[in-house]
C-alpha cells in the first residue's frame, strides 16, 4: 500500500465457519482481524429462498465513518437497529420491500428516518 503509484490491493476470501473444526475456527479468527469488510451470510434466510441472505447486524465495514458522511452513517445505523429489532426473515424481507419502493439509497435511508419521527 505505501508503493508510491503502486495502487492498492484487493483480496475476496470465504470462510465457513461452525464446521465442528476447532482448526478451522482458529484460522477464521486469525483471518477475520486482517480485513476490513465482514459480510456474514444467513443460512436460514438461503433456506427460505431470501436473496441477498445477508445477515445484516452482523455485516459490517471498519471504519465506516471514515466512507459515509455523518447523516448517512446515522442512517445506515438506524437501519441496522430496525433489521435487528424486527429481526430474522421478517427484518430482511421488510427491507427489500423498501428498497424495491425507492429509485436510489439515499431515497431509501430518508424513509428510515420518516418512520422513527
């Protein structure tokens, strides 16, 4: 990263986890500080046909203040709670309901905030 024009480097892994392996809990947790997304993926919504099956309060991004302006990442927690509160299918399935309702994500987080006032 500190290559002057060197650009940057990007690196997609997977990782399953609750395998019963301790070794294989052991090199996720070594992995798991070095990145800088979590995207963790539920089994239950995929069984039920859900798509994306994003388990989104446990997703996350480091650092994401440093990526959204302050309205925004208000916005993006807000969201998180509410998905958490109703939680499960119900939580996911709510949120793609209004996402298709809206034409852009800024559209979409100010209807979060109509709902909370």
């Amino acid at each position: 990263r500190n290559i002057e024009e060197g650009g940057s480097l990007t690196i997609l892994a997977t990782c399953l986890i609750d395998t019963g392996s301790r070794m294989d809990d052991v090199i996720y947790e070594e992995f798991k500080g070095t990145g800088n997304l979590e995207l963790v993926l539920d089994r239950k919504l995929q069984e039920k046909r859900v798509f994306p099956a994003v388990d989104i309060p446990r997703s996350s991004t480091r650092r994401e203040e440093l990526l959204l302006d302050d309205t925004t990442l208000r916005q993006v927690w807000t969201l998180r709670r509410m998905v958490q509160a109703i939680g499960g299918t119900e939580g996911i399935e709510l949120l793609l309901t209004r996402m298709a309702k809206t034409a852009s994500n800024r559209e979409f987080l100010a209807t979060l905030n109509k709902d909370i006032v």
